[in-house]
C-alpha cells in the first residue's frame, strides 16, 4: 500500500520541491497551503501529471482542530509516513517596540504549537506502525538570536527544542525526527519573494542566484530531505545545515581583531 | 536616589535569595509572586527588619497586563534598574499524550511570553537611562530537549533566545542581559520541593543536600546573580552555567563505549 | 577522466564501506592504511572484481612526509575530488595519569595534525579545480569532554574547528568540508572490535547489533558519505550527526530532576 | 597557611591585572612570563609593595618539564590553590599555506598541550586537599573556526574540550575548571598590542578603547576570575563569556536577508 507524505507549508520553494520529489518516488503527497486554491490544484496536477499520487488542502495551521483534522484526513487516503513541518515564522526584521504580543503569539503558533500539534496526532499513528520520518525545516535564527528576530528566534528555537524532545522520547519506537537548519536565503517566491517585495528579491536573484548558486535551489534541498527520510535506522541524522557553498555560516564574521 | 531590582518569581528559593542579597547591597527590591499574601508579607518583613527597602506584590503573570502594570507600579517606587526574571516552566516529566495543548501554552507564557512583556516595558526605560539589567533564571531544558520536556524545553529554548535577540538588539545602548543555565537541583521547598512533593523532596535532601552541597543553594546562587549585575560595561557575561562539584553537567553521561 | 577518492583510515569498518561505495559510483578509490598489506590487497581486489577502480597504500599517517607523499602518488592516478578522512584516535578511557605525554600528542596527530596535512596538500588542489569535498569523521568527542577521554576529546576538537575554519577560508572557492558526528558504536572490527577485544565486541553485538541495528552499520553510513559528497553547491551540509535509532544522543541523558 | 595562586601568562593584561587582585585578596601570586625579567621584577615589586606576596618566574612554556617543574617550585611556596592558565596562542590571521606545520604545533603547545602538562602536575594535588582551582583564558576560536584561525582555532578547541574532560573527571572531588571564553579586543599591549603593533593599538584604542569601554579592561576581567575563584561548590561555573557591551557576539553578525 502506498505511504503518504504530507507536506505542511507547500508553496513554490521547499515545500513544493520536496513533495514533488516524495510524488516522484512513490509516495502519496498531501500538499497544504493556507491559500492560492489555484495555484494549489495546478501543484496536483503536475505531481499527477508527472506519474504521481497527490491531493491538495488547504488549511489554516493556526485555527482549533485544522492541523488535526488534516492529519487525520491524509491518514484516511494514505498511512502517513512522513511530515515534512515546513511551516515559516520569519516576519522580517522588527525592533522591539514594531513586535506586538499577538505578532510574537503568531510566530510561535507556527513555529512551534504547530509542530507540537502534528506530532500530538502522528506520532501515536507512527510509533503504532513501528516507524515514522518528521523533516522539520527550520532556520537559522533556531540556534541563535539577533537584532529584529524576537519573534522568529523565540519561536524557531521552541521548534528545534521540541524535535530533541520528540527524539528523545520516541527514536527508540522508530520516530525519525530531523531538524533542519536552512541557513540562507532560498529561492523560493512565495516565502522569501513575498517577504522582500519582487524588487528587492529580482535584486538578490540578480546578485546571488542563476548560475552563481548562492540562493539555496529548493529542488537540491528536496534531495537531502528524501536521502534523510531514507536513512536506515542505524544511521539517522538528528540535525544538519545547509547553505550555499558561498554563504557564511551563521557562526562566522568578522574577525574580532 | 535608590534603584530598584524587581523580582519576578520570589519565593522561598533563587527569587527570595537574590532578593535579600540586592536589598542588603542598597537596592529598592520589590517581590513578586503568584500567591500567598502572608508569606510574602513575611519575606518583606525580614528585608525592612535587616534594614533594606522592600515592597511586596502579588501577580499572576500570565493575566493581561498584570507584568506591565507591575512593573510601572516598581518604576514609580524607584527607577526599575535590575529585572530578576526567575518564573519557571518546569510541569515535571510528562509524555506528549499527558501534555495538553493548554499545558503548553501556559509552559510558554510563563517562560517565554512573559519575558518579552517584560522587555517591552522595562528596555525602553533602561536604553533612555542608558543602563539596565535583565538576570534570567533559565534551565538546562533551554539548551537541550529531553524526554518528557516537551512544554518545558520548547518554552525555555525560546526564553533563551529571546535574551541573544534582546541583547543583540540593546546591549550596545546599555542593556545587559544574562542568561543563566541552572543545570541541577536547586533547594527551593517552593519549586521543587513543591513538584517533588515533601518526602520525595526529603529524601533528595538527605541525598545530596545539606553538608553534602549536591543540590544548589539559594543564597550562594544570589551572590553570583549580584557578581553578574555588577560586571563593568567592558566585560559583560551574556551566558553561563551554575551546577554544584558533584552534578554531571548535562552534556555527559556515561560514555559510549 | 576518472576523478579519485582516497579513503585515509580504509579498515573493515566506515572506511572501507565508503571506498566500496565510491568504487561502486566510479570513482578511483584509494584505500590507505597503517597495517595488514594482505586485508588491504583483499580489499583491493574485492573493488576491482565488482568493475570498480582500486589502489591499495601502506602509510603511517604520523610519519614526516607520508601523508603528503600519498596524496600527490594518488593524483598521479587520478585528480583527487574526496578526501575521507577516516583516521580514529579513540584510545578507550583513561585516567589523567593513564595519559603520558606521548599518548596526548600521538592522538592529536592523528585526530588533528594529520588532517591539517592533508588540506595543506590537497586544499590548493581542489581550489584550482573549483571543486573538492574533504568528508571527516567525527566522533561525540568533539562537541563535548567527558572523563578519560583528555586525549580524545582535545584532538577531535581541533578536527572540529580546523573543519571550520577551512570551509570558512575555501567553501566559496569551491571547497566543500563536512564534520560528520558518529555518535554510537559502529559495528566495525578493526576499530572497535580491537578497542574492546573479541569478547566484548561479540557481547555487545548481540546485544545491540545484528537486527537490532543498534550498532551503525558502515554500509549504511557509506550512503550518508556519498550523498554528502553529491550535494548541489547551493545546499551545503557542513556538520550532521548519525546515530542509531535506538541510541540515547551524547545532550541526553537521566533527567536532573 | 597562605595559598598560592600560579599566573601562567603574566603581562600587561589579564595575567598581570588578575595576579594583582589576587594578591590584594591575600593569595601568594606567582608570575610567570616567558620573557622581559626586567618588567617581571617591577610586577612582582608593585604586589609587594602593595603589602603582597608574590614571586616571579621566568619560563618557557613549550620546553620540557618547564611547567612541570614551576608548578613544583611553587608548590613549595606556598600550596597551589589556583592556576590562571593564560598563555594566547592567538598568531592573527594565516592563510592555510602561511601556517606551516611547526606553527600549527606551536600553537597546539601553548594553547592544549601546555594545560594537559599543568593539570598532570596540579591535579593530583588539588584532588588531595578535596580543592583547586584552575582559571582558562580561552577564546572566541574555541568556539568557532574562522578564515585564517587555523592554529589558533584548532589549538584552543583543544584547550575547551580539555576543560570539560578535567571537569567530568574531577569536579566532584573538588576540582573547579572554568573555560572563560574571552569574546573580543584586550586592552593589553603585551599581546594585542604587540600583534597588532604600537600604530594600529593605538588606532584601535582610539577607536574603541577609553571611555568608550569597547575594549575588555583586564582589571575588570579580573573581578570575574576572582569570583569565579570564590564559587562556593554547591554552585560552580564551568563556562561563560566575557564581552564589551559594545562588541557584537560571535554568534552574531549582518542578518541573512
């Protein structure tokens, strides 16, 4: 029987990758978004058209029971075997005084109560069937705050704490959980394009991106994603990074002196 | 004129000590805690009675407004120059199933939430005077996820890095932010003796207590909180580690092979 | 034109799985280590009879020259494209006084010096090509100190850091380094298996290993070098970590209360 | 009985400015520097003159049994309590083909070979009087590689993971390693200045020393060494950072997008 895969944030850059290469090889794919009905139904089509399995949704993360209901829906087409928490919280940067308390609550709803929500319903289904992969992307500002990231920081850094305790309470049962530190900009519209403005992202495409490969290629992510999730049991990855070769890591500047 | 060094989260343990050691070195100190009018009525007294200024205030940090009016009310008294940030978030070991959604919310109010309120109101204040300091009372959940953690360590990974953005933020206009990993048993009838229960409590005492300083005493917790609010500007600490002689720090265990 | 992986540290473990793996995807493998010309030949041969290409070398990596000297003989052969750099200095547990002086400086030879040799050598190399990946392995050790393992602990730290900096100063260049944690026991009788004599070895496969896949299978852990080797430019990975499903990660341990 | 505490590492800068406190506080200090008997004298003369007791000791640290036999010299002094272990291996920034392998060593010599030997003698005696104290200047290169910092970020990752190695294995018996991760500019002519030279220390001090407070005042350094020396054991600390308030962390910089 097929397995499913359930894509939690399925836009045009990580998510729509990976779920196109989870469709490629096999798997059924749930793809979910919060909007953009058409830009959704053609994502199916093409996984369809392509040879695979896929059905679309569309969901809120943070209304009472969506996350829930969703889960339970895929797990009634295809057991689900593999949830890819691709659920952003970068908001841009903002100061202190411009992070209002409900700004900084929404952040967390996504970044972290989402995660904890999803894994409430799948984990018992996983560790019931003896396996289960979570593919959780996360970002740089999980390991370390800075300047105008009160919110995403806090909030990504619950995230990446509670893939430790998923870990450590379920690894054992054959829970996989893998956190993934994107460190750099992905060259993915619909979440950093929305966020910078098509300028400022034509911009950055234009300096860092095509053939110079300083923009991270959601379709390469998808490769170490689907290589994760098929990792044998006696080799599982808890946590990597990835960034362009050209990118700083988020632990180097400057040289004090 | 007097300053004042607010304590959130002061009962009979790190609060209540550090309390004492800031009154006894001149500073204005106003208590704060959840509940029990006579203990704190007590613990003010005995600051006054060894001639410190004290007032004491009851809150429940998780209402609306409560940290915010509390801490106007502190600054009206005197200029709030020292923040103790000491609530915890620790619920004991519980398994996901055991771990409500409200649970983990509360968990992350009280360790997270409530200390961006806090910054809202007290950074402004401190940044305009030029100085200020926040000592978070913080534990080892906030540097690694455990089993059974689940609200406990996503809830203080993201205090933690809501002091790394506070202080990438402020530090260079004055804000001197600490956070302090307490990586071990502290002997606080109100915390863990309360979570414990009083024989549980007992019988750890007489395990590692007492002459034996296994568990981290109060007292001698508040005069390295005092040390750190005194650093020269030149020579802040951001973070540190407080563990007794004969506690394994969390990052050993017994060797693999 | 054939590009070669020279494999340093090629025993029936991690190594010598990962030169197969290489061998099998058409690279020239070049299998080094210190002793048993006979098992090295046999290794050999088993590569060339699966079709792949082979080169058995003697080398005591400690020795003046012999790292470099290797190095250039294997690009004579083929242009050096992966170094794995597999050399181990786990020496069990010892105490402080367990540990001469020699022990420490031997360990951090072969841990740290060694691999500095090697990127002196091949490092130029590579930026010349535009492309070169340098896969180390790591161990626990490196990210955390623990009793009896002085000598352990501080080279495979300076492995860890002299990965850092080399992909600080080349990754851009093209120079892709990765710090790869093995964070359990690998089923490997070379390493392991002579660490812990056959008794203790054979114990600890029964309990752990065969189904169990308690032990990191090398054939195993091979897919996880290669694909490191084969990521796209823009999705780096600079530091992951394996470990069994079934094996409690090196931050977890009995909870502190 | 008076107790010593051992310098090794004393200049204008931490080593000097430590010792200084140290004997106010009633320690018997023993200086110990390389070379320049001449100010060696002067500093041993002013802790004296300030009513004192303290010794100079002229020694190589990278010669054998020059550590050893200093640490033994001073034992029959006066009981060594303390060691401030505070010899830089800094050597500013080198290109992997400007370090070469005697420069490599040399800064593995001083940075982790050194306190190995100190801790061989030391701690045998420590764990005999059920108490002692060992003080690491360390760096932001323990932490973290970086362009340029192969020696010196090898060397001294050496010196924190065998920090941790001596406290899991001697803690509990009395033994108190702290790793004091200095994160930013000195203002020290004996080793800055002499890195950087006479011109560009006194620009940088221009720039940012004075009452700008941008660079670490050793004096002020050395109230936190002196703390930490004073830790009643029920709450030791193992690890923390030192910075101007002004100075960006090393974990942050310019903000990926």
């Amino acid at each position: 029987m097929k397995k499913s895969c359930v894509v939690i944030g399925a836009g045009a850059g990580i998510g729509g990758a990976v779920g196109k290469k989870f469709a490629a090889e096999g798997y059924h794919v749930a793809l979910c978004r919060r909007s953009d009905a058409d830009g959704l139904s053609e994502m199916v089509g093409t996984l369809r058209a392509n040879g695979g399995s896929a059905s679309g949704h569309l969901l809120n993360a943070v209304e009472d029971d969506a996350l829930e209901d969703l889960l339970l829906e895929v797990e009634a087409i295809a057991p689900v075997d593999t949830v890819v928490y691709n659920l952003g919280a970068q908001i841009g940067n903002r100061s202190l005084e411009e992070t209002p308390l409900k700004t900084f609550e929404l952040g967390w709803k996504m970044a972290c109560l989402g995660l904890f929500r999803v894994a409430r319903v799948v984990v018992p289904l996983m560790v019931a069937r003896g396996h289960g992969t979570i593919l959780v992307t996360s970002a740089t500002a999980a390991v370390r705050g800075n300047s105008g990231q009160h919110s995403h920081a806090a909030a990504m850094a619950g995230r990446r704490m509670l893939c430790q305790t998923l870990n450590a309470e379920y690894a054992a049962q054959g829970l996989h959980v893998v956190h993934i530190v994107i460190d750099g900009a992905v060259d993915a519209p619909d979440t950093l394009g929305k966020m910078l403005g098509p300028e400022r992202f034509e911009a950055l495409r234009r300096t860092k991106g095509g053939e110079k490969d300083g923009l991270l290629l959601p379709e390469k992510i998808a490769e170490t994603y689907f290589h994760l999730a098929q990792q044998h049991r006696s080799v599982w990855t808890h946590e990597l990074d990835l960034r362009s070769y050209s990118d700083t890591p988020w632990w180097n500047h400057e040289i004090n002196i």
